[in-house]
C-alpha cells in the first residue's frame, strides 16, 4: 500500500501531484459545523470522538483534499494539565488563574495522553479508517511559546509583555513552564501519531513576536524536545518568523512555514535545501478573482531550477480571515490543480494551500457545491501529474 500523497511531499519525494488541503479547513466555513455548533460548544465536540472524526471529515467531503485536519484547539492538552480555559467568542482562549509563579507552573501535572485527551486518539483512528489509503491524516498541535503566551498573559496578546517580563525576570520560573508543556506535548504528538496521524505540524503563531537570541534561548530547546517525539514527517510553523527560519530550522521539522512576508527563494535559502518549506502565499488572495488565484498558485510551483531544486511546499502564509466564503476555499482547490497542470514536476515539493477556513459559508447549495462563478469547472481529483505542494493558511 502506498503512502499519502502529502506523506511523500512532506519527505520531499517526487510525487505525482500537487497535494492540497487547508490549515483549519474543518469548522466555521462549512454550514454543516455551524449547525451544529448552535447546541455544542468546541470542547463538547472534541470530547466526543465520533463528533470530532465526523467535524474532521466534513471537508474531506466538502473540497476533495488530499488530507483531513484534525479538528481540536491547541488548548486542548493544558486542560489535562489542570488548566481551566474557556474559548471566549470573538476573543479567544482565556484562562481563569494566569501562570505567574514557580507554584502556579508546580501545580501542572504532566498528563497521559490516553488519560487526557481520550476521544481525540479515537477520533484520528476512526479519520484513518474512513479516509483513502491517499489520503493523510494530519495531527496539530500548539506551539510552546504561543500556548505559554496564552497562559501567562491569561488571553491573546499582541505583545506578549507579560511574558517577556516572566522570561526576562524569572527565567526558572519560565522554563519549568515550558518544559511541562513541552513534555505534555510531546506525549501528545506521538499518541496521535500512534493512533494514526501520518503528519504533525507544530502551530507557533505567535513565536515570530521574538527576536532571534530569544528564541533560541527560551523557546527553541523545547519545540526541538516536541518534534523529536513524532516518528512522522513534522511540519514546524509560524507568523511573522522570516528571521527566525534558520533558527527554526535548528529547532526541527522536516518542513518548515513561511508567512507570504518572505519570497520564496529567500525562504528556501534561509532554510536549507535538506528541509522542505510551505508557504509563502497571501491569505487574502482568496478573496481575488479567480484569474489571480491561478496566477498567485502557478507562481508558487517555483519552476525556477534553483527554487525547485530546493524542495519546497507553497502554502498560504497565515489566515483567511473572517470575510473569506467557502466558495473561495473550494475555488482555491481548484486553482492549485489548475496550475499544477502547467508546472513541472519537483522532487518534495508540497503545495500545501494552508488556508485558514475560519470565514463564513454563504453560497453553498445543498450538494455542498460552491457558488464561485469565475472559476472554471475542474475536478481536482483528475488533476494530471503535477509538483508536490502543500496548500494552507496558518492561523
């Protein structure tokens, strides 16, 4: 049995398509997961394996992608922890006691996985089941710093100087943190992968808030210990990191993201030709006529020798947005395929259209088709042979 068509790109491997899929495909863009969002809350979803397998597969059905993304919120493990979150509407996660003290991170347990987060393993073993021997599963998780930031500043921060103080003026305090998730993390990621994940990515959204020498002193050491624990091809993302690639890099990953601030080559160059990247692409290109699309998607099949000789995976560079259909989401998978027609193929290139679905689903049919007028038909699954790419929109 071969393996998917994303597993072979991420391993930079030649392969014989583009593969797709969206980062935060699962959820709020698709009318079938707000319908039943009116009587569940996100945690009583992810708490009933069946719900979460079913939320997972919604856009596997809906877009055709070539993986499905576990659906859950990178809050979920600290709950094990003896955290208590709520997911705030319109706000984000907000944690009742922020960490402030060497008591406070002493009070964190470091929980089993199979004991904390139950129903999520069952649900990647029943996504594998269900999904085409092609097609991955990919498992996520949060990145230490961004969950970190979210306990310590007790909700999202843009400046992050609650925790720059920690860092600064209690440095123990702040790796004792950090090595308790680290630790719960990892036994996160390689339950997944033991449950049948075939992919993880570590979500760092906010880490490119840190300089250089920071990173490397208060995070990196940490997010190498998560990614060492997955016996899988690792994906290693964030914002706003163009100067942190080569620390990154450092870090671990078999890939690693680029947010659409950084060319392409730049990044690739940052990163190593021993590493595939993913990225690189505007969020808000989806909301541009179906003509840019393409255009946007064609240009990041890198047909330049020296950018394909690298081994990349394009992918969006960060969210979509809220104002973003899921008519553009379908459109996009389109266009990837699209343009994967008139590229040459290239060894572990992924085109991974990391595109964060978190928009509105307003012109959908019954069927599930969209309603995206400028775009040709196309089915994607009878694209030809085309270069690996990783499509997807960070968040």
């Amino acid at each position: 049995m071969s393996e998917p068509l994303l597993v072979r790109a991420a391993r930079r491997e030649r392969v014989e398509r583009t593969p797709v899929w969206f980062m935060r495909q699962a959820g709020r863009s698709l009318s079938e997961y707000r319908e039943l969002r009116r009587t569940h809350g996100l945690f009583d979803i992810v708490r009933d394996a069946e719900l979460c397998a079913e939320v997972t597969l919604q856009p596997v059905r809906r877009h055709g992608v070539d993986a499905a993304v576990m659906f859950a919120d990178i809050m979920l493990p600290v709950l094990g922890m003896g955290v208590d979150v709520d997911l705030v509407e319109n706000v984000g996660p907000v944690v009742a006691r922020p960490m402030a003290s060497a008591a406070d991170v002493a009070a964190l347990r470091v929980p089993e996985p199979e004991e904390a987060v139950p129903s999520i393993l069952e649900a990647v073993r029943i996504v594998r089941r269900e999904l085409r021997p092609d097609q991955a599963v990919v498992g996520f998780c949060g990145g230490p710093f961004t969950v970190a930031g979210y306990l310590v500043e007790g909700r999202p921060s843009r400046e992050f100087m609650t925790v720059k103080t920690l860092m600064y003026r209690e440095p123990a305090v702040w790796h004792g943190l950090m090595e308790k998730l680290a630790d719960t993390f990892a036994a996160y990621v390689a339950a997944k992968v033991e449950a049948g994940a075939d992919v993880i990515q570590l979500f760092d959204s906010w880490v490119g808030a840190l300089s250089v020498a920071d990173y490397e002193e208060f995070v990196a050491p940490w997010s190498a210990r998560i990614l060492a624990a997955v016996d899988a091809p690792t994906i290693h993302f964030g914002t706003g990191t163009a100067h942190l690639l080569g620390a990154m890099r450092k870090a671990g990953g078999d890939v690693v993201g680029l947010d659409w601030r950084i060319p392409l080559d730049r990044g690739w160059a940052e990163v190593g030709a021993d590493r595939g990247v993913q990225g690189n692409l505007d969020p808000a290109v989806l909301l541009g006529p179906w003509e840019r699309r393409v255009e946007v998607a064609r240009a990041a099949e890198a047909p330049e020798e020296h950018v394909r000789s690298a081994r990349g995976l394009p992918d969006l560079g960060s969210d979509i947005g809220r104002s973003s259909l899921r008519d553009e989401v379908e459109g996009q998978t389109r266009a990837v395929a699209r343009a994967a027609q008139v590229s040459a193929p290239v060894d572990g290139c992924v085109r991974e259209d990391d595109v964060d679905v978190r928009g509105r689903n307003l012109g959908c049919d019954q069927s599930g088709r969209g309603r995206d007028k400028d775009a040709p038909a196309h089915a994607v699954s009878t694209a030809p042979a085309a270069p690996p790419v990783l499509a997807d929109v960070p968040a």
